[in-house]
C-alpha cells in the first residue's frame, strides 16, 4: 500500500470519528438541558403522522400549510406551527417537529433523538375516541417510542440512550376529543358515564399514561390542560339554541373543562408527591391552555383578533378535516381569527398560546 493510500485512510478515518463524537454529542444533548422533544396527543400536537395511516381525519391538503413554509399542508391542523414547533425551536432542537411515521425518519437516528411527535388527531386518552375516526390510540403512541427508543439503543448503545432520555422532555396534549366528540357530538360514553364519572374514567386514563412514560424513563413530563369546549366553533353550532344567531360561549360545556383541568392539576399534583419519595428526579408539570384561549376570546381585541366564535376556513362554523378543504372559501387574514377551521386555532392564536406558556416552559429546561 502507497504512503498517499495510507493518509487518505487515515484521513477518513479522523473524519469519521469526528463525525461520531458529533453525533454523540447530540444524542447526549451536551450543552443542553433539554436533549430531545417527545409528543404524545391529538390534532393540536400532530405535524401529520395521520397522513401515513387510514383514516378520513386528515389535513395533509390546501387551505391546510396555506401560511407554512413554502405553503406546504404537512398534515397539521392549521394554516401555519403548532406550538411545539415553537418550543422546539425555543429550545435549540429544530425549527419545527416532525411526525414520526413520516417514512423520511424511519432510520433517522440525529432526527428520532432530536425529537419527534407521535401524535395522531382525533385521538384520546379513552381508547375507544381514538377507534371512531380510527386513528394511533395513545397506548399505541407510547409504543411507537419503545421503538424509537430501540432504535436510538441500537445506533448508540442502552446507557447513552437511557441519558438522553432522562433529559428529554415529554409533552402531552389530548382530551378535547373525548368530550367534544366522544361525549357531547356522539352519545356514546355519555350513554353510561355521567360527566363527572367520565372526567373521572380519563384522569385515571392520564395516570396510566403518565405512569407508563415514567416506566420509559421520561422525567420531564409536561401534560396540557383542555381549552373552553364551549367556545369551540363546532360546540357553538351543535348546542346554541340559535348557531346563526347567537355565537357566544355556552359557559355548560367550558365549565366541564374547567371542571376536568381542576381535577386533573390535583391529581398530577398527587403523582408529584409520591415520585418525591420514590423518584425524586422526575417532574410532573401542567400547562394551561384555557385560561389563554379564553383571553383571546374575551379579550380578542387586545390580541388584535376580529373573529371569535367561527374559523378561517369556509363558513367556519362545521368546516374541519376534508370539510374544510381547497374549494372551501378562505378568510384573506387568519390572523385576524382565534380560530382557522370549526376546532382548531390559527398559526397566531397558537403562537400566542407558547408565549402565554414560556414561563413553565423556561422552568422545565431550567429544571
């Protein structure tokens, strides 16, 4: 072998070991207190994971994307970011968080320990709202990061993984189907479930959750509240006594989510305090999104917004999935709305959502 074949082998082998030390360095997280974004949850945290599954719940088509870069529709249910774009890019991760069954990540390991979502819309904590609309239940979410977690141990080894894990954040956003869908459009769980058993039924279901995402090795675990159901466009046109006429709140349905937010801060509250003792490591953290929904709504024109009781897209006022789709009518300014189809707020109203969180937000890294 040539004296030239011998430095260029071992030219290529320093950059190869470079290279490894990067990569390294980013599955650790070194330099970062947060090491990777794991999301678990429904439409309002989903960047298109139903796009690789059989369901009509989609949104991976115009006026979907209509305000995200390059006017692509990903699959997220809005014109633009979802707030855990936003705080994946707030914490120095990426610029905006992918669905994990997006085939491009298969085998992506720099991707899957940077962070990913798991999400699917029209999904629930209680099993049987996600077999509706027959979208990935929660159960199947956690074991879609078994397997991610598997193929990070795989690539790195199970100590390095374990590490990253441990300073990985995890975040949790689901609920708003159980009620809206499973509860109060389709008598199905109301038929044998008074409200407060139901709210109930899904805290234990929370707790199952939680508590299964611990047993993975999660320790940074954020979990969001539900937002005013009675403020939802779609809620307004099936319960007000006269939808065209009288657009406001119907307090009935956002007191049950006030209801359900109390109990569950009380219940994760009490999770907090046995994991002092036996694992005093892992934070259990709320975040709440009713409280600034209901200010944009309130207080809409401190927020500059125009619309409050109707979405962007279409009437507004039932449009949502393949109802709201590219021969839908579609406001010129989705800024101006809190909400961009019948359930799903705009890119701004979810933007000033992250905002309003970055106080809990700042304390999870920090923590």
């Amino acid at each position: 072998m040539g004296t030239c074949d011998k430095h260029s082998i071992l030219y290529l082998m320093r950059i190869f070991i470079l290279c490894l030390l990067c990569f390294m360095a980013k599955v650790e997280g070194l330099n970062k207190k947060v090491s990777g974004f794991y999301v678990f949850g429904d439409s309002t945290v989903d960047p298109g994971n139903n796009n690789y599954i059989n369901t009509a719940f989609r949104s991976n088509f115009p006026p979907y994307g209509r305000d995200f870069s390059n006017q692509v529709p990903t699959g997220r249910f809005t014109n633009g970011k979802l707030p855990t774009d936003y705080i994946a890019s707030y914490v120095g991760l990426k610029k905006v968080l992918p669905a994990y069954l997006d085939p491009s990540l298969s085998n992506n390991i720099e991707e899957l320990t940077t962070g990913v979502s798991f999400a699917s819309a029209g999904s629930g904590f209680d099993p049987l709202t996600s077999s509706i609309p027959n979208v990935i239940p929660i159960a199947r979410q956690v074991k879609y990061f078994r397997e991610c977690k598997q193929k990070m141990e795989d690539a790195v080894g199970k100590q390095r993984t374990e590490n990253h894990v441990k300073k990985a954040a995890f975040f949790i956003s689901a609920g708003t189907n159980d009620f809206v869908l499973n509860y109060f459009a389709l008598p199905i769980r109301s038929k044998n479930y008074t409200i407060l058993a139901y709210q109930q039924f899904l805290i234990q279901r929370v707790k199952e959750f939680i508590q299964d995402l611990l047993v993975e090795g999660a320790r940074k675990i954020a979990i969001a509240g539900v937002p005013p159901l009675g403020c939802l466009p779609l809620m307004i046109t099936l319960k007000s006594p006269n939808a065209f006429l009288q657009r406001d709140c119907i307090d009935k349905y956002s007191s049950v989510a006030r209801d359900f937010n109390l109990l569950l801060q009380h219940e994760l509250q009490s999770m907090q305090l046995q994991l002092n003792m036996s694992n005093p490591d892992a934070k259990i953290y709320y975040v709440d999104i009713y409280g600034p929904i209901a200010d944009m709504i309130q207080a809409h024109k401190k927020f500059r917004f125009e619309d409050v009781d109707s979405g962007c897209c279409g009437s507004g006022y039932m449009e949502a999935s393949f109802l709201c789709n590219k021969i839908s009518n579609v406001c010129t300014d989705p800024s101006k709305y809190v909400f961009w189809d019948s359930v799903h707020p705009t890119e701004k109203a979810y933007h000033n959502l992250f905002l309003a969180s970055l106080p809990i937000i700042n304390f999870i890294i920090n923590n």
